[in-house]
C-alpha cells in the first residue's frame, strides 16, 4: 500500500524510511528493498524504500554519484511498480517533473533546504515533500521552508532533522529541536544515520560513528517523532557512498524492535485513548 502523508500524521505509529545511500545497482536496490521491506513489515512499520539516483553534494569529485537521473528513475520506477513506497532526493528544478512521476516522496537535500525555487517547484508536484533541516539552519527556522512548499497549496510537507553542525567534520542532535519542529505544526523525522555523519572527516569523504545510531535513534522516539530515517546497507565497508554512518542490515531487526518499544511507551496514553 502506497504510503500517505496521514501515516506521518497517525500517533500510534512510526514511519521507516531506509534503504542505501545511492543506487549502486538495479540488482542491489531490489535486493535491499525486500530484505528491508520483509523486517519492517515484521516490526509493523510503514515502510518507504529510499536510494538517490546522483549524489550531488559528494565531497570530493571522484566520489560515486550514482547512475544519474534517467538511469536512476527507471531502478525507482522499477521498485514502485512491484508495490513499494519510494523516495528520493532532487537538487535541480528541472528534475523534479520526472522525479515526482516515479516516487512517493519528493525529498529537499539539507543543503538545499533554504532553496526557494526548488521548494516551491516541490510543492506544486503535489507529493509527500520531505525537507531535511540544514545543518546550519535553526529548528525555529526550517519553519520557513515549510511555508514555502505549503503556498504552493500542498501542505504534505515532513520536515527531517540530521544534525546540526558543530566545529569541523561534526554534528550533534539537540533534541529540544524536535519538539520545536513539531510544535510548529509538521510531522518531524528523525534521521538517525546522517546525525552520526563526520562531514568531509574521512579525507576526502565522509567518515561516521555509527554505534550513536541506535541511541540517538532511541532518544528521539522517546522525545517524540513521526518517523525514522536509516541509510541501510548489507555491506557498509564496501558501500559506495555514506558507507561509514550506515545501519548494517542485520542489524536492522533489533533496531526496530527497541524503537517499537520505546514509541509503545512513549505513546501510551494514545494508544490506549485509541483502543
């Protein structure tokens, strides 16, 4: 089933979305999205297949940016027309028409998060637009990108935290900034994969510390979330983008498993005012 943005907005559950970095094959990207698809399914979660088509933003030139966006968007395409959600990332207006006709969620890079163009170009595809907060954007802030998709008169705008920059070749996560999110109106994801991302740490690439993800993760359950945000991958050290900061798929069960206790608790009161 396709996902809907009420699947964001519904307080007794937690939206997934996970998959690789980039596509790094066709064959690869539907072997992640079933094994994933298969543990979400079993956690009961919402799940949206992610994979970017061209990784735009690498830090260095020789770095993999994926099979572009022809390539890229039949793979998608491909995942779509076998029942999954899909969403992917758009750094050009002239990309976002053949974009939205292929994915569920039109997603905004963080780095791109101020973009008025782009935002808007987003929200006039009428898709899920998920923006993920700058790292050098302030929670009370990221409040403007919003509006801007939303005078569009699309008002399915998710908004992602990833970290906020912190010194050189590091983030931290203030949690207060998902309360503040919310607050304003919007369903808030967590991404706990980029949250754990040493910027430009690995000379040349991107270096991680991916054993923060699970209580970083855990923590924003807690604090209260609409969704979760993993890279996944089955090998991470041979990933070819963002391999450092990735979720090992076989850790993904245990994962969600803790995640779907904490929002149990954390949404109790909810739950049972549901039931």
């Amino acid at each position: 089933m396709a996902i809907k943005f009420s699947d964001f907005t519904d307080p007794t559950q937690l939206v997934l979305i996970a998959g690789p970095c980039v596509i790094e094959s066709e064959e690869h990207v539907h072997k992640m999205a079933d094994a994933i698809s298969a543990i979400a399914k079993e956690a009961g979660f919402p799940y949206v297949f992610k994979a970017s088509y061209d990784k735009a933003n690498r830090t260095s030139l020789k770095g993999f940016r994926g099979p572009g966006l022809t390539e890229g968007l039949r793979i998608l395409d491909g995942v779509r027309q076998r029942g999954y959600s899909v969403l992917t990332d758009v750094h050009e207006t002239s990309q976002m028409g053949p974009a939205a006709e292929v994915v569920d969620i039109v997603q905004i890079p963080a780095f791109l998060c101020r973009q008025t163009d782009l935002l808007l170009e987003a929200g006039r595809t009428g898709k899920i637009i998920n923006v993920k907060k700058g790292q050098f954007v302030a929670p009370h802030d990221i409040v403007h990108a919003a509006d801007k998709v939303a005078s569009t008169g699309n008002r399915q705008v998710v908004l992602t935290e990833r970290g906020s920059s912190f010194g050189y070749n590091n983030l931290v996560v203030d949690m207060r900034g998902l309360k503040v999110m919310a607050d304003a109106g919007w369903p808030v994801v967590f991404d706990a994969t980029h949250s754990v991302q040493l910027p430009s740490g690995g000379g040349g690439a991107s270096a991680g510390q991916p054993q923060f993800i699970q209580p970083l993760a855990s923590a924003a359950v807690a604090v209260g979330v609409s969704g979760i945000f993993v890279e996944v991958h089955d090998d991470p050290a041979h990933a070819l983008s963002d391999g450092p900061n990735a979720l090992r798929l076989d850790l993904l069960p245990g994962f969600l498993r803790r995640l779907k206790l904490l929002h149990a608790a954390a949404t109790a009161d909810v739950i049972l005012e549901k039931e």
